[in-house]
C-alpha cells in the first residue's frame, strides 16, 4: 500500500476541504524499511530531480569517532543498546539517528541517517 504524503481533507478546526485536484504521484512516500545487523547491504533509490540516495538495509560495520583524539575508526557493530525512538528497536537491532549501538571499542551513538545517507557513522561515548 502506497504511503499518501498529500495535505489533509479536514483543516485544523474539522471541516472538510474539497480540493479541485486529485492525488499525484510525486505526493507519494516510500515504504519504510529499518537498518538492522547484518552483512552490509545497501540499495540506491531515485529521488526527485534524479537525484540518488543510498540506503542502509543491513551492516555489521561504523565508522566511529573518538572525541578525545579526533580519529576515526572503522569497527564491527555487536549490538543496539538503546534506542529513543522506540523501545521495541532495541529487541529488533534496528539503528537509527540516535541509537546507542555497542561496538568492539565500546558504546557509540548513530550520528547519520543509515536509511538515507548509505553509511553508519557514530561517536565514542566517554566510559
């Protein structure tokens, strides 16, 4: 089923607007799908003006960032431990901007977009 990104029939008070247009089909959004772990796998998708976006649908690897000496480290992802988008992520594995995911050098925050930027990057917390 299609994912409808168009303006609403009722406006904020509830009465119902009679548009003189139908739907369109740039008005239409993708089908979601979560970064989980995994052997890494990506998928490119057009986007408007054909332009591309690679998304993360599997990774086992981040590229991590120490804060203390500024270097970046590629490392394998062991597991999600928290996740403020939703508790139920966590049970999932799925990592998003903000999950806390534990690595081999040890607990790091997502920093980018894995469903839209094609990399899992994220930065070292302090112990």
């Amino acid at each position: 089923m299609a994912l409808w990104q168009g303006s609403s029939k009722r406006t904020r008070t509830g009465r119902r607007i009679r548009y003189a247009r139908g739907k369109r089909k740039f008005e239409i959004g993708r089908e979601k799908h979560f970064t989980t772990i995994g052997s890494t796998t990506t998928k490119v998708v057009r986007t408007k003006g054909n332009n591309r976006k690679t998304q993360v649908k599997t990774s086992n690897i981040a590229y991590v960032l120490d804060p203390k000496t500024n270097k970046i480290t590629k490392t394998d992802i062991v597991t999600v431990k928290e996740n403020a988008a939703n508790i139920h992520y966590v049970r999932r594995n799925i990592m998003n901007k903000g999950a806390i995911i534990e690595t081999k050098l040890g607990k790091a925050k997502i920093t980018s977009r894995p469903g839209q930027t094609g990399t899992v990057n994220a930065m070292l917390l302090s112990k």
